[in-house]
C-alpha cells in the first residue's frame, strides 16, 4: 500500500474532458486558419461564435465539426 487513499488515485485515472468550446486560437488551429481569417468568417456570419463576458469570443468544438462538414459538402465554395 503507497499509502494514498484509493479514492485519491482513482480520481487521477480518469481521462481529462474534452473541451466544449475555443477560443479564437483554438478554432484557428483546429480549422489550420489564421485568427484574420477565423475573424472575417465571424464578422461575415459563415462562421457560428458565442461570446463569453464583454470580449472573449469562444467557438463549440461540435459547431466547428459541423462547419468543417459542411464546407467539405459544399466543396469549398463561398
């Protein structure tokens, strides 16, 4: 016995959560587009967004699969 309670290291077991939602950064990475472009598709409405407080713009990792899909139907084209 290691002397941690069992409870303890199986909470450390447990995978991390995936995240719901991110932020410009994380979109533009996930979509490989820059942040001008993840903005310019915010501000022409082609791409869904929520903001969070005053300033801090987020995007649904589910919206931005759906989004994907949509332009590989689309194939690309605006």
């Amino acid at each position: 016995m290691t002397g941690i309670p069992q409870e303890r290291t199986s909470l450390r077991r447990r995978p991390m959560p995936s995240a719901l939602a991110v932020d410009t950064r994380g979109a533009a990475a996930a979509l490989s587009l820059s942040e001008r472009t993840i903005a310019r598709l915010v501000a022409s409405g082609q791409l869904p967004s929520f903001t969070v407080g005053e300033k801090s713009r987020r995007f649904s990792v589910e919206a931005l699969r759906h989004w994907v899909r949509e332009q590989s139907e689309k194939g690309g084209e605006e």
